[in-house]
C-alpha cells in the first residue's frame, strides 16, 4: 500500500511563520549609497585595466 502523502499541520501557525519570514524588517547594518558604489567600481575597473609592472630584463651571457 502506498503511504498517505498528507499530514495534519496546523495550517494557521504556517501561515503565520511564514509571512514572518516574509514581512520581516531588514536587519540592522551598513547600507552603501549607491554613488559610493559606483565609485568603487570605477576605481576597481581602472585598477584592473591598467598594465602591469614591467619586470626586470633577464642578463643573458
């Protein structure tokens, strides 16, 4: 026989749970201004657009 898939849960405390974890309020942290992001970014992008440290010639004898 196959087993039953259902089970009693109490529908009203899940439902309740979960528009707990839906409607929470958003933790307290640091939260970046997007202009300092974008600044960033730039400083990133320019940092790793630029050419690499030219390396010492090898003395060949």
């Amino acid at each position: 026989m196959t087993p039953q898939l259902t089970s009693s849960v109490d529908t009203a405390r899940l439902a309740a749970e979960v528009e707990g974890l839906v409607d929470r309020a958003e933790p307290e942290g640091v939260y970046r201004d997007t202009r300092e992001m974008r600044t960033g970014f730039l400083l990133l992008g320019l940092l790793l657009s630029s050419p690499p440290t030219p390396r010492p010639k090898k003395d060949v004898r």
